[in-house]
C-alpha cells in the first residue's frame, strides 16, 4: 500500500432524502452529489422504475443486439433522440464504457485525436484504447487547438472535449471549437455528462447553452445517472454515426444492457425535466448563491455557472483537513487528490443540487468562515 499515498478508503452512504445522507452513522448534507436536479429520489422516478420491475423483471439479461433490449429501452432512445435534437441515439451501461467504447468506433490506426489537457479518465482511456495518434491541447485553449489542426497530420481528425468539466467547473468554449472543426474537416466528440440537465435553458446541454446547433460531424454523449438519477450513459448524433456505433462500439456490444427499470427511472426524470423548468431555475439560483458566498469569504475557487464548484486548497493533507473539518461541522464533501488532480492543485469539489434549501446552503457557508 506504499505506492498509494493518497489512500481512498470506501465509506458506507444511506441516502436519505435528495439532501441527505447517514454515513459512519451520521446525519450529514451532502455536497458532493451529481443528483443535480435532485431526480434520484423522486417517487415518480422510483415508481417508474419499480413498475417496470413488476413487468419485465430488473435485469436485462443478455447483450442489446441479442435478447436485452426492451420496450425501455427502445422509448429511451427515441427520447434522448428528441431531447438532444438528433436523429437517434445508442445506450451504454455507463459514461465510462460510452466514451472508451464511442473514441475507438470513432477513430482509430492512422487517424489523429485532439483531446483537451483536463479531459476525464474515461476519454483518455478511450483515446488510448483507440490506437490514433493523439494531441493534447491546452485546457478551453481553442488558439492551441487551431495550431495542432494546421499541422500536417494523415487520417481522419476528432477533437474530444468535455462539455462542463468535472473537477473544474468550467465550460469548454465550444462557438470556437466547432468553427475550428468546420475549418479543419475534424469530427467532434463532446462528453456532456454534466451538461444534460444541466445547460441550456431546457437542460438539454451545451449546444442550447450556446445557441447553436450540432453539425452532422458531432457525437455528443451523456449520462443518465447524474441530472436524471438513474444509471447509465448515451450518444447521440446522426443516424450514421450511431449505425456505426451499434455495428463497432465494443463496451456496446459486448455488455449487459441496462435494466429496464433503469430505463424506465430515465423516462420519467425526462418528463419531470420537460414538466418542471423552475427545477433549472433552482438550481442555477443555489450554485450563484454558493459561488458568491464563497467569493465573499475569500476562497480561491473555480468554474464558473455550473453548479460544481471547487475550493483549490493546495497540498492533499490541507483538502482532506478542510473535508474532515466540514465533516465534523455536518457536511459531505470529500477531497479530491491526486491522481483526480494535480499535485498542488487538491480541492473541495462542492456540489449543489436544486433540492438543497437556501438555508443549507447558508449554513455551509457559515461552516467554512469558521474554518
């Protein structure tokens, strides 16, 4: 255990409402949670979900192309289909397996990927995975981008990028991007994770947030166990694009598929999304009020409108004493350390949730003054 200096260690978490949790036998809020819209809780989703249980059982019980793609999942894919305005869309059991599955359909021997420096673990994984030879451009650094594409380079081009990255905060400055993808004849890969649900006026992610609209050479995922509390991932994109990746995409063909009941709890959180707005007013209103108490208290953090927010605190020993301390004071949000982040660059990663009260978010906010 010497190779592992910063030692996670597994923690038991009871949920207990969309806010909080019961960990170590504690009743503490969470900060920390991807829940964005505060669905994973929801009784409709649960109903949904227990629902389709009684009809078809919990567990798919073969691979898509063989015998586990239902009804569920059939109507979930024409949905995220509408919702992402795209001709179809493809599930995966996870972000993870979508993006080291989606990268190598995508580009492979011969081609050349251009990746963002902050990507997640996942897509560098993907674009390893690949065999293309692969360029790192600087973090949001569109102007680097463009000189890397006006390199020679042989094959096929996909720029890879997040669309609201994870342990930043920021967003990726895609207006930029997807002219420098016209310009250059490069594919475009946006992992919208935790921009679905999140972005846009509508949730619908960071093309809407832009105003515009995706080019036929654009595969963007996202998941559905973040914003839509269920479990999951997806892409969506052109009907050719996702013949592709049915017929090519591994981590598709040769998994499991997802649950029904898990598709169903997908369902319904995208109906409440489409019936509820005021849930994107909330949590948006919940990030400002969280961004600018911390500013106000002197916190160096990070991002910008999205609700993840970090506190940079420096050395790994100074974030898991600022967690503990938090901890003690009744909030959940654990350190992020190496090798999530750069040495140097440990952080508080803060998560609000739009079923957060304004009072838990003051109370936070009184427990870091006081550290």
């Amino acid at each position: 255990m010497d190779n592992f200096p910063h030692r996670r260690r597994l923690k038991t978490t009871e949920r207990i409402s969309h806010t909080r949790a019961l960990i170590g036998g504690r009743e503490v809020v969470l900060f920390c949670s991807n829940d964005y819209l505060g669905l994973a809780n929801h009784p409709e989703v649960i109903s949904a979900a227990s629902e389709a249980s009684q009809n078809s059982g919990f567990g798919a019980g073969s691979a898509p192309l063989i015998t586990g793609h239902s009804q569920y999942h059939e109507k979930l894919r024409e949905e995220l289909a509408g919702f992402k305005s795209a001709d179809s869309s493809v599930l995966f059991g996870s972000g993870y397996l979508a993006n080291t599955g989606i990268i190598p359909a995508l580009a492979g021997k011969g081609d050349t990927i251009f990746s963002d420096r902050l990507n997640h673990a996942s897509i560098i994984d993907g674009c390893r995975l690949s065999g293309a030879e692969i360029k790192i451009y600087g973090h949001n650094d569109h102007v680097h981008l463009k000189r890397l594409l006006s390199e020679k380079s042989s094959g096929g081009k996909l720029i890879v990028t997040e669309a609201v990255f994870s342990m930043d905060g920021d967003i990726a400055p895609l207006p930029e991007i997807t002219r420098i993808a016209d310009t250059y004849g490069a594919r475009l890969y946006i992992d919208e994770a935790h921009a679905t649900g999140v972005l846009g006026d509508t949730g619908r992610g960071i093309f809407e947030y832009f105003r515009i609209s995706p080019g036929r050479g654009v595969i963007r995922m996202g998941t559905l166990g973040k914003a839509l509390g269920s479990y999951g991932a997806f892409a969506a994109g052109n009907a050719e694009y996702m013949e592709l990746l049915i017929n090519t995409a591994r981590t598709f063909i040769f998994s499991t598929a997802l649950p029904p009941p898990v598709c169903a709890a997908a369902l319904a959180a995208l109906n409440i999304l489409r019936r509820e707005p005021e849930r994107l007013a909330r949590l948006r209103e919940n990030a400002r009020r969280l961004r600018d108490g911390l500013k106000k208290i002197g916190f160096r953090i990070t991002g910008g409108g999205t609700p993840i927010i970090p506190v940079i605190a420096g050395p790994a020993k100074e974030a898991v004493r600022l967690s503990d301390a938090l901890s003690a004071s009744g909030f959940y949000a654990p350190a992020i350390r190496p090798p999530t982040v750069p040495e140097g660059e440990c952080r508080i990663r803060l998560t609000v949730s739009a079923a957060h009260a304004p009072t838990d978010i003051d109370a936070l906010l009184e427990a870091m003054k006081r550290l």
